[in-house]
C-alpha cells in the first residue's frame, strides 16, 4: 500500500470500507473516483461558458446593426469612413446624429457585410435578433467604441502543498511499542509524504474597462479570477488495517516514535485527513497608450499598440488541513483532532505592459507582462483537541500546547505574470480567444508544510506534570513557492 501512495502522489483518498475488500482495490477505485468528479464538474461549466458565447454571439449581431461603431476598443487603424454615406463614429469624423441632422427620417440600418473590425466581414453571419433595441440606448453615443467585458474559464495546473507522513501501518503481531514507527522493517506509510491538492483544476476570469479619452489612449480597467476549491482527503480504519498509527520524532528519547490509534491489543480505531486550497485575485488598473509620436495609435497608424498599465492588486491563497484520529479502547472513545490553517493575502503596487498586434483583417495577438509589488501578510491558525468521557483537552497529536494559536508575519515579494492570448472577431461585437497565463507566488505559507512532527509526547493528553523536555512541536512559518498556470477559453464583448 505504502509503495502505491508514494509512487503517485496524485493518491488522496483511500476508504477501507469492507473487512473482505484489500486496501489496495479499495485505493485504486477511490483514486478513479476523486480524479473523475472534478473533470466532470470542469467539462459541465466548460459547456455552459460556452453556451453563453454561442447565445452573445447572436445577441451582440443585433447590437451591430443599430450601431454605428467598428466595436473594438482596442483597433489600431481607422476603419471605413463610413456605411453608404452614414460615417462612423470616431474622434474627429463627423457622427451618425450630425449626419442626420435636418433630416425627417432616421437613417436606415446600415449592411452588416460592410461592417467589421477594419473592412472584412464577420466569421458568422445571420441575425435573428434584428428588432432588438441596443444596450444602454441613451448613452451609446457616450461610450461608444470605448467600453468593453471579457470572460475566460481557466484550465490551471497549480502546484500543491507538502505533506510529511501523517499515517502509518505495520504487520499483523507487531508489538506495540514498535508499531507504526518510521524505521521499523515491519512499518510501511498509508500517508505521505506526498504533495496535496495538486494538478489541474478549474475556474473564471471576468473583467472590463473604459476608455476615459474618446482617442482611447487613457482607460481603467478592472479584473477578478478564483480557482475551484481543491479537496484532497484520506481515511483508514482497522478493518482492513488492524494497526494505525501517527508517527512523530520523540524528541525527549531522541527516537522516532508513534500515536497508535488502533490496535489489536488496545481496540480499533480510525483515521481521516481532509485538505482544502483556493487562489482568488483582484485588481484595477489605469491604461495608457505608448507611441513614438507620443500619442495614441490609433492616430498614427500604426498597426500594433502597446499600452502601460499601472495599478493596485490584491491575491488571497489559503490552505487547510484536519486530521482526526479516532480510537476505541477498552476505557471508551478517544478523539483526538488536528487543524492547520494558512491563508496568504497579497496587497500591492502591479506594473506593466500589453501589446496587441493585429494579424489579418479579424485576428489579433496579444503578449502581457504584469508585475506586482508589495505586502504578503501570512497568517497561520493552528488548533487541537482531544476529546475522551472525561471531556475535552486542549491538544491533539501534532496540534499541542506548544503550538496552538493564531500567528502572522509579514514579508516583501514581487509576484510576475505573464499571458499570451490570440483572439479572433466572430461578430462586430464580439471576439473570442485561446491564451495561456503563468503566475508565480513566491515566499508563501502552506498548512501541511507547517506541521512539526518534532513532538515532546509529555504534552499530548492527558499531559505529564511536570513537563519533562522541551515545549515541541513548535510554530514553523516554512515558505514555499506557488505555480498557476495554464490555458484560458473565453471571449471580449465590446460596446
């Protein structure tokens, strides 16, 4: 068993749940399982964020045909003059309302076929929206041509957190003062040490902004993204493991040594481990367009631009692990519970720059760089009980005394991120895009890196008075580094 949970770290959770079932068919179906469900949830929203582009898409056609403007916030070339003598709307080209003025009757709508990011048509044709009224009618002349949303579903890789080895076995007549103890031939692991909460996972990505200038070369833009919560998880009972232990180095005896939780000789017993992680960000930026000709390039005519971004952002990560051992001796239940928490909170100062360069007539490529500056508050809440007929004691096996309570630090880092994403128009309105994103936390705090299996038994309950030894295990704060990167699916609605 030990050699399949350390060949895969993948492994999360393993329910022993028949006398007659071996541990190993009942881990390979729980793995099947727990890799499965995600991928199922992922493909369901995958499908309904895509559903959602397909219904924009015929929505955003009747937008085009009641506006009058090329619908790219981000177009680097000044299109047509005009649609049959109705011209667009563009700083320093007369309006559809000037165009029209003195005239009794409003302008007819204009060809779609004509219209377009510079002069091609759009991918899809048809409209079976045509008598639909456009979004904010009363102030479409205002932010025409400057206002824009986009949406992603993100398909992440991410890196876990390290877990030391929390649960352990050994064979049938061992003795018990050398059962589960890491070093004995007789001891294999059930858990760890391996990575949790690891591998793919899923989530969103929505933002917009505002071009300020009509010359679109000052805007504000704001962007929001959360990963699915990750959930790893193992449990073992003394059904199918007669002996379970938690294994600690003792640091009075100078020893590795071992919780037993079930034992032939004491009674059964059993043990689980949950884990949670979730990554969340914000930002808001202000936009600024760069030329050689010192202003926008839309003006100049060049066919790339490339904006400055400054701003603030804010990242949230946070972890959790819990362990509860719960055994049956001949004096009654004994449950002893372990909790870890982390959470790394990001404020800060986030610069640089986006480059779009057009391709063809209806695709676009754009390169990203942002760095952020600053502040990364790392806060660590650690909790034990044990839990007997007698009550409740503060403590649980890694969780004790010496360890126990809410603690923070903070430290300075600089978090890159890069994207690459290709876009194509589909309508006049609406684009949709592939890309790739990487981001890096540096220096963060994760909860099962933050276990000490340096243990001075005397303190687990009932504790020894007086203590004899060292107040172990102790507060870490062990920093690692965090990887999110991986393919974005989404689209850009432009007004």
């Amino acid at each position: 068993m030990s050699e399949i949970l350390s060949e895969n770290p993948a492994v999360v959770q393993v329910f022993c749940v028949s006398r007659g079932e071996s541990a190993l068919n009942s881990a390979r179906r729980d793995i099947f399982t727990h890799r499965q469900v995600p991928a199922l949830k992922a493909a369901t929203r995958l499908a309904m964020f895509l559903a959602l582009l397909a219904f924009l898409a015929d929505v955003t056609t009747a937008q085009a045909l009641q506006s009058s403007s090329t619908g790219d916030p981000y177009q680097t070339v000044a299109p047509p003059s005009g649609f049959g003598g109705f011209p667009i709307q563009i700083p320093g080209v007369v309006t559809l309302n000037q165009a029209n003025a003195g005239v009794g009757q409003p302008p007819s709508v204009p060809d779609l076929s004509l219209t377009g990011l510079f002069d091609g048509q759009p991918i899809l044709g048809g409209n079976r929206f045509r008598n639909w009224q456009p979004i904010l009618p009363q102030i479409r002349e205002g932010i025409d041509n400057r206002l824009y949303v986009f949406g992603e579903f993100l398909l992440w890789d991410v890196t876990g957190m390290e877990s030391p080895a929390l649960v352990t076995t050994s064979a049938a007549g061992t003795a018990q003062n050398v059962a589960g103890v890491l070093g004995e031939t007789e001891t294999s692991r059930l858990f760890g040490p391996t990575q949790l909460n690891d591998g793919g996972t899923d989530g969103f990505r929505f933002g917009g902004g505002f071009w300020i200038t009509p010359a679109r070369n000052v805007g504000i833009e704001a962007e929001y993204f959360w990963l699915s919560d990750q959930n790893d998880g193992f449990s073992a009972n003394s059904n199918s493991n007669p002996i379970l232990a938690l294994p600690y180095f003792n640091i009075v005896s100078g020893q590795q040594d071992a919780y037993l939780v079930a034992h032939p000789d004491v009674g059964p017993g059993s043990v689980s481990v949950r884990t949670e992680s979730d990554l969340r960000s914000f930002l808001i930026n202000g936009r600024i367009s760069l030329c050689d000709h010192g202003t926008c390039c839309q003006q100049c005519g060049a066919r790339d631009r490339t904006d400055l971004i400054i701003g603030y952002r804010h990242i949230r990560l946070r972890d959790e692990i819990g362990l509860t051992a719960s055994s049956e001796p001949s004096s009654g239940t004994r449950t002893a519970r372990d909790s870890f928490r982390t959470t790394n909170r990001f404020n800060g100062l986030q610069l640089g720059v986006v480059r779009r360069s057009l391709l063809r007539r209806r695709s676009w490529l754009e390169t990203s760089m942002r760095v952020a500056i600053g502040n990364n508050e790392q806060e660590l809440s650690i909790d034990g009980s044990t839990t007997t007929l007698a009550g409740t004691a503060l403590g649980g096996v890694y969780a004790l005394r010496s360890n126990i309570g809410d603690f923070s630090q903070d430290d300075f880092v600089l978090i890159p991120e890069l994207g690459i994403k290709f876009g194509v128009r589909l309508r006049d309105h609406l684009h949709v895009t592939v890309g790739y994103s990487v981001l890096y936390l540096p220096n963060v705090i994760r909860a099962s890196e933050q276990i000490d299996t340096d243990i001075n038994p005397n303190l687990i309950p009932p504790e020894a008075m007086p203590l004899v030894g060292a107040s172990r295990p102790r507060v870490l704060f062990r920093q690692s580094d965090y990887f999110a990167q991986g393919l974005t699916l989404g689209g850009e609605l432009q007004y």
